[in-house]
C-alpha cells in the first residue's frame, strides 16, 4: 500500500536543477526567456497592438485571480507539466 501511495504523488525523477540553476526565479526567468524568445514577434506593431488587446480585454475578466506578485511560480508550472499526458503534443 506505501508503495502504490508514492506512486501517486511523489515523483522519483523530480527536477531540481534548469540549466546549472537552483533558484526558483531564476529558473521561472529562464523558460520566459525561451518562450519569448522562442514565440516572440519579429513585427513590433502587431506585437503591441496584441499586448493592447489583451489588456482591453483583460480589464472585465473576472476569473481565477493569482498572486500579483509571483503568478506563476515554479510549483505551478511544475504541476501543470506533471499533469501534461505522457506522449500528447
């Protein structure tokens, strides 16, 4: 039974480290970097016109509200890629 608990909830192959990093902000700056650099805009005018329309839209949005300062700490991207399904683009 304690094993079939540990395989539910404890991970044996936990990340700890993001390229030679350990501390969780620099590890959160690190995959923003990527992405942005990864997803960025090469147009600068559509970039900002985006930003601008999601900000206009966000103004109403009455949703699930996060931390102002830290909204996505590394223990919530951590538990969003381990609830990813293995094989599943």
């Amino acid at each position: 039974m304690n094993q079939n608990w540990r395989s539910k909830f404890e991970f044996a192959n936990k990340c700890t480290e993001v390229d030679g990093c350990i501390d969780n902000r620099v590890i959160a700056e690190k995959f923003a970097q990527h992405f942005m650099n990864t997803f960025g805009y090469s147009n600068l005018k559509l970039k900002q016109a985006l930003t601008d329309g999601y900000f206009k839209l966000s103004e109403n949005y009455f949703g699930l509200s996060l931390p102002e300062t830290d909204p996505f700490g590394t223990e919530l991207v951590s538990k969003i890629i381990a609830d990813l399904n293995s094989g599943k683009a």
